[in-house]
C-alpha cells in the first residue's frame, strides 16, 4: 500500500482530486450562499409588496372588516395595532409565529376602542403624519400556519399613521421556494461531486499513466543494460518534444559518454599493459642470461629497460590520477623562470635548445605538472628536430604562451588532433626506444585542460612543428 501511494501517478491522482474536491465544494457552498441569499431577497420584496398594498389600504381609512386582505397560503397578512393587538387578519391563517403578535383573530375590544388609543408620546420610531405610510421596513423570519398547512415565512412589516394610532401590517412571503431549491442543489452536489472526483481521479491516473508510459520504459531499458553490462544499447527516445523525450536523449547522451570512456579505458589498460610488457620482459631476458652466464651481463641496458619502466609507471599513475579528475594545486608561478629552469637542468639533449621570453608572466597551478608539461614537449621536439628546438615565453592578451617549435619534417594537417591520443606514434616503424610510449603529448594536453588552458600543434616558420601551450595569466 506504501508503495501503491508513494508512485508519482498515485500521488499525481490524489494531489488533482484533492484540488479539484476543495474548488469544487468551495465554488458548491458560494452558489448556495448565493441562491439561498436571493430566493431569500425575493421573498423579502414579494412580502413588502402585500405589506405596502395592505398598508395603503390602512391609510386610506378602510374599515379592517372591509380589508380585502389576500386568502392563499403565499401571503398571510396581520395588521396590529400600537399596543400589539390584532385588528385583521387573513381568513386561512390559523397560526403563526415571527410577528410579535401570535394571535390569529382581531381582538374585538380593540375594534371598540376609539382611533386614539394610541400614545404618540412613547413612539421612538418614525414621525408620521395621519394616513402616511413609515419608509422603513421591518424584516423577521418565523413559521404560519394557511389551511392547514405550516411553512417558514420571510415576514416584512410597515407601519401606517391612522386616526392617530400607528398601526402596523405583517405580511408574509413562503420560503418553500428557497428551501427547496436550496435542498435541490445540495442533493445534486451530494451526488455528483463523488462522480466528478471519480471521473477526474480516473481521468488523471489515465494521463498520467500515459505521460509516465516512456519513463516506464527508459527504466525497464536501463535496468537491462545494468543486468547485461551492456553499453551499447539506448533507451528509446519518445517523438515527442516534452521533458520525458528531453530525458530520454540525455540518458542516451550519458550512456554514450560513459560506453565511450569504457571503452577508452580499456584500450588505456590493453595498452599499457602491451607497453609494459616489451621492457618488463626485455629486463628479464638480460637478468636471467646474467644469471646464466654473468660474464654476458649486460648492465647499461638494464639500467635503461628499468629506468624506461619507471618512466612509464610514472606516467601511467599521473594519467590516472588525471582520469579521477584531480585538480592542479598550488600558487602562483613566474612560467618564464619555469621554462628556463626546466631547460637549464636538461642534460644529454641531442639538440642545443634555445629559450626566448622575460620572466613575470604569472600563472596559477602545479609546478610539478606544469614542468612535466614543458619537458614532454621538448622530448617531443627534440626526438623530430633536425638542427635545432626554440622554447618561447610570451603574453597574448589575458593568457601566458609557451611555444615549442623544431625545424624537422612537421606534424601533417590530418593528424593534428590524434597525436595527443593514447600511445599514438605516427611512425609505427619506429623502435620504442626512441619514439616513446606515446604518452608525452596525451599528458601535456591533459594538464594544460586541468589548468584551464590549452595545447594545440600547427605549422612552424621553419617547417617544423609548433606547438602552443596556452594558460590563464594572473593579475599583476
């Protein structure tokens, strides 16, 4: 059951039920108020009208005997006197209550009595001349009694100046109508506000249903790749334009990025294991003939197969801590006196290499990574150059520039972006020895990005290669 309701579809049907009941019961209850308040203003004003056709009669002098008061149930009509004595009444009213004057028969000492029974002196109300009609209207609610049958009244009283007695006309208007209109529209409320809620908890599960139909099927897609470790595959993309279709791309775009760096690790591990298996099994050869025959040792090559193998350990764990998105630390640094540094402490370079910049252009990162950044392109340069390698430092605007340029045969056009791939060497009949393992460059580029810069190779003056590393400069 906690499941069931925990859905989005579940609490997507409960939380539009929900709404819908509260607007519909408060919409239900204002159209009530409203009908009810506006039956109840008719049978008010259709109370005043008998009251003020009675009155006019009053004031005209009638004799109550000869008041032609009106006999149906809808208007029961009392006219009393100041003292609250009844002076006519309707012929079918047996009873009736909201008046102030329960009686239903005129009272037959007040019908002796002379005019002036009245004492003007107490009356706080309105002042009024003899025969004139009171503009103020009295309003009550009660029950009578017409024929035998009893309902609720709107009751409207007016009063009159007679012969110096003010008297006062009770008229009445039957409720019925508002009552049972009022009962008529709660009965079809009771009824069909369930109906409604169902129809909208049925409709919006339907939709949403529907709506969630892609989401449904992205997951059961995703679960079987998890299943199958298969990345390959794609969830289906809806043709739609909405937000599942929008989610439906970004995990396909997702699964893309990480089949692709799957894959690249793996190549990265076949890879580096192919490369450390030429020195591994070279050092082992030279060992185990030197344990054979020790007089056939051969030192130096052992020395450089271990000293090669170290190297690329080196570089494989900086690749991988690169790959786990380390980032540089460090301060500030002077990249010109880097440069010269790194290059003053290089020893047995085929190649005299020369420095060209001034020292300020300041950087922020890691010395260490941006050094092996600087020695992995002059390796690069002076294992093509023919006669020489220049190193330049200079500004361009907000980024410092380290160029690299040799007079040798060049990198082609095509191949521009796929030497800073993964243990790739141009010339593959090339011996390892001298071209590397093909990482130099891959690293370079990778820590140039994780340093916000960049590194790029195109054409030099001479013919050569030039390559530019690219680096945020710092404020002075």
């Amino acid at each position: 059951m906690k499941r069931l309701f925990g859905s989005v579809r579940a609490q997507a049907t409960i939380g539009a039920t929900l709404v819908v009941a509260v607007a519909l019961i408060a919409a239900g209850t204002a159209v009530l108020l409203s009908l009810r308040s506006n039956l109840i203003q008719e049978a008010a004003a259709q109370a005043d009208a008998t009251a003020r056709q009675v009155a006019s009669k009053v004031a005209a002098r009638t004799a109550y005997e000869d008041l032609d008061l009106p006999d149906d149930e809808d208007r029961p009509v009392q006219v009393v006197d100041s003292k609250g004595r009844l002076l006519a009444v309707s012929d079918d009213l047996e009873r009736i209550s909201g008046t102030g004057t329960d009686a239903v028969r005129p009272d037959p000492e007040a019908l002796r009595e002379p005019a002036n029974g009245g004492d003007d002196d107490d009356d706080d109300g309105e002042r009024l001349e003899a025969g004139e009609i009171s503009d103020e209207v009295e309003r009550g609610e009660g029950t009578a009694t017409v024929d035998g049958h009893t309902a609720d009244y709107r009751f409207s009283a007016v009063e009159v100046e007679n012969d110096d007695d003010r008297l006062t006309v009770w008229a009445g208007a039957p409720l019925a109508a508002e009552q049972g209109a009022v009962s008529t529209a709660q009965t079809v409320m009771l009824i069909g506000l369930p109906l409604l809620l169902v129809v909208v908890a049925g409709v919006t599960w339907g939709v949403t249903g529907r709506a969630l139909k892609p989401v449904e099927g992205i997951r059961r897609e995703m679960a079987a790749i998890t299943a199958s470790e298969d990345l390959g595959r794609r969830v289906p993309e809806p043709s739609t334009h909405d937000e599942v279709a929008r989610l439906a791309r970004t995990t396909n775009a997702t699964l893309t990025a990480l089949e692709a760096s799957v894959e690249r690790q793996r190549s990265f591990v076949a890879d580096a294991s192919h490369e450390l298996r030429s020195p591994i099994a070279s050092l082992r050869t030279q060992l185990e003939v030197g344990l054979a025959h020790p007089e056939l040792l051969d030192v130096a090559g052992a020395v450089e197969d271990t000293v090669r193998l170290q190297a690329l350990a080196a570089d494989l764990l900086l690749l991988a801590r690169l790959d786990a998105g380390e980032r540089p630390t460090g301060g500030r640094l002077d990249l010109g006196a880097l440069v010269r540094e790194e290059v003053s402490q290089r020893v047995g370079d085929r190649l005299p290499v020369t420095v060209h910049g001034r020292a300020g252009l300041e950087v922020a990162g890691s010395r260490g990574q941006l050094t092996r950044v600087v020695g992995n392109l002059v390796d690069n340069a002076q294992r093509h150059a023919a006669s020489r390698v220049e190193v330049r430092v200079r500004a361009d605007g907000p980024e410092a520039v380290v160029s690299v340029a040799d007079d040798g045969a060049g990198v082609p056009a095509p191949e521009r972006e796929r030497i800073f791939e993964r243990f790739v060497r141009l010339d593959d009949a090339r011996s390892r020895d001298d071209g590397g393992a093909g990482l130099g460059l891959a690293i370079a580029r990778d820590v140039a990005a994780r340093h916000g810069g960049t590194l790029r190779v195109r054409e030099a003056p001479e013919g050569g290669a030039l390559f530019e590393l690219r680096l945020p400069r710092l404020a002075g």
